[in-house]
C-alpha cells in the first residue's frame, strides 16, 4: 500500500475520531472513489469486504510503519453494519470488491502490540 492511500485512511479516522461519528463501509468506498482511490483490480470499491480489506491492510501497514495512532484511528471506522474494523471481524456476502485472503494476515496482529518482545 502507497503512503497516499495509508494518509487517506488515517485522515478518515482522524475525521470520524473528531467528529465523533462512525463511517459506514458505503461512506468509506465513497470516499475511496472520490479520491480516486481503486482496487487492485482497478475498480471502485462498492462498500463490501474489498472496502473492509482496504481499511485492514492500512491498519496492518500503519502499525508496521510504528504509527500506532494511526492503526487505531484507522481500526475505529465501523461497517455498514456497526461493527468495528477489525482484524478479526466477520464481513457479510455481499458482492466482493477484490478477493479476500485470511492467510495474508496474522490473526493476533494488533496494533496496540509491541514487535520487539519475544
């Protein structure tokens, strides 16, 4: 994921943390579209798990990146069905916007976790 799309992400959780109103998953494709944003496929999103996967992997890349402020504001933003972004979290079978792959992830990843302990 490029640095654009990480900063977009935390800028929608930065707008839903001030605002303090959570995005639907139809709100953030919208956004994403308006920005130009597509899927690896080249569409635009459409609200599904595409839209949850984007939101995932710039949690993922975030917390990678050692923003841990970011991962969480980008782990706030809720689905169209009120739950929050989280790694762990079931997505209904609507339509997909791209694939979805649960190896890709680690299932413990967090972003609150500290890498360097072992």
């Amino acid at each position: 994921m490029d640095d654009f799309k990480k900063k977009f992400a935390r800028s929608l959780g930065e707008a839903t943390e001030y605002t303090g109103k959570k995005m639907s998953y139809d709100e953030v494709a919208d956004a994403l579209n308006d920005a130009g944003i597509r899927t690896s496929r080249g569409t635009e999103y459409e609200g599904g798990r595409g839209t949850a996967h984007f939101l995932k992997e710039a949690a993922v890349q975030l917390h990678e990146d050692g923003d841990e402020e970011g991962c969480e504001l980008v782990r706030q933003i809720t689905s169209h069905d009120g739950y929050y972004s989280d790694y762990n979290s079931e997505f209904d079978d609507s339509e997909d916007d791209e694939e979805w792959d649960d190896e890709e992830y680690d299932e413990d990843d967090d972003c609150d976790e500290d890498d360097d302990e072992e």
